[in-house]
C-alpha cells in the first residue's frame, strides 16, 4: 500500500499546483508547491483521504491511477 499511497499523494499534490491560480505567471513556484504537498502528503497519507469526494479532488479522480 506504501508505492500506492506514494503515488496518489503525488497526483494529488501535481492536481493542486496545476489548478493553482497562479501556475501561469510562476511556474517555478507552482513546482515547488507541489514538491511540498507531495512531501506533506507522503508524510502524512490520511490527510490524502480527506481530501477525495470533495470539490479539490472528485471521487473518480484515482480511476485512472489504479
């Protein structure tokens, strides 16, 4: 489960930084956004379960990753 939760901390961590509002004007501060939260969630996987079925990362989201 540990390569698993590894992999779904990353893709929520890319989601987040990829729709953040200020991705286009600092891309290099959106890449360290997200090598934060994937550090954070790798740290911390429960906190990645909070946040599916809600509006920052739907349900199906991991259909694809899986």
């Amino acid at each position: 489960m540990g390569e698993k939760m590894n992999k779904w901390a990353r893709a929520i961590a890319n989601r987040i930084a990829d729709e953040w509002d200020g991705k286009q004007d600092f891309p290099n501060d959106a890449k360290l956004l997200e090598d934060i939260l994937s550090k954070l969630f790798m740290a911390h996987p429960e906190e990645c379960y909070k946040l599916i079925g809600t509006g920052i990362i739907e349900e199906d989201f991991f259909d694809n990753l899986n």
